[in-house]
C-alpha cells in the first residue's frame, strides 16, 4: 500500500490504491438507543404512578353525626363543603354548626332543594328566615358524602353564624325533628 499524505491530521484519500474496509457504523451503538428507550419508559411509567397516587380517591372519615351535633370545622367555617377536617364537638365549646335536623336526598332532589327543607324544619321549630336572620344566622344543607350527592344521600341540616364566627351554645333545644 502507498504511503497516503496526511492533510490537516487526516489522510488523505487515495485515487488508485487498495479498496476501502467495510464500512464502520458512524450511528451509535444499539444498546445506547435501547438503554434511552428503557429509561424514557421508567420516566413515563414514573410519572403515571405518581399521578395515581397524588390524584387517588382518599374518602373522608366522617364522625358520627347525630341531631344536636355540634361541628368544629374551617371548611364549614368557610362555607365549603369539604368534609375534610369536620369533627363533632361538644355544643358548649366554640362550635362552626349545630345540627338540628338529618334528611336524605329524595329522588328527582338536589342539595339545594333539600337546603330548602331544612329552612321548612327550622321554620317549624321557632326559627323562621327573620329570627335567624335576627341573629346572624343561616341554615345550610351538607351532604354527608366525599362524593357527589345523588338521591339517597344522608344530608345534615346545620346552622351556622353567616360569617363563620364561632358560636357556643345550642341554637336549637332538643325536639323531634
């Protein structure tokens, strides 16, 4: 073979001389683009997992709530609906709702319209919308459920101060609602 004259570091290439070897892959190896494939999949994989988890369906545990349940909560303080941190209290200590009444979602209903027969029960018990307004009270209707309410669903009648102040003492005495 002749000797080939370098250029710039590199050989240069030869007109008439021996043919060249097999050509090299220029590519990467395959083992690189499979190890890519397997970790883009684990990265994928990774993240669905933690999507499951961060987006799974953890039920609230409710407390047992009765009529004349006094319930301690920031969400109901709040007005939200989230059961989350409700837990029953002691009427005498700083209560957020007294409940006074326990319905259940009737076919064709919806929580508004079971709100408005919790308004009817306070109304029957000396509580009409004047004397709870007289006081800076609401009724309200929540639904004991993490889920969305559907017929069947056990509803709390509560009130409560319409700003969220605390409140102590029962609103309601103890009657057959």
């Amino acid at each position: 073979m002749a000797q080939q004259p370098t250029w710039r570091g590199h050989r240069a290439p030869v007109e008439d001389g021996d043919p060249p070897g097999p050509a090299r892959p220029t590519g990467r190896p395959r083992w690189v683009w499979l190890l890519g494939i397997g970790a883009a999949a684990a990265i994928v994989a990774g993240c669905a997992a933690l999507t499951s988890h961060l987006v799974r369906h953890d039920p609230a545990t409710l407390p047992a709530i009765t009529d004349h349940s006094c319930l301690s909560s920031t969400d109901l303080a709040r007005g939200d609906t989230s059961l989350r941190h409700l837990a029953t209290v002691d009427c005498d200590r700083l209560h957020d709702a007294e409940v006074f009444a326990l319905r259940t979602i009737a076919p064709g209903e919806d929580l508004d319209d079971v709100g408005v027969r919790c308004l009817e029960v306070a109304t029957r018990l000396g509580m009409d919308s004047a004397a709870l307004a007289a006081r800076d009270l609401e009724v309200r209707p929540l639904a004991l459920t993490d889920r969305e309410p559907t017929a069947g669903t056990p509803v709390a009648c509560f009130v409560r101060q319409q700003h969220g102040t605390p409140q102590s003492g029962a609103v309601f005495s103890g009657s057959d609602r």
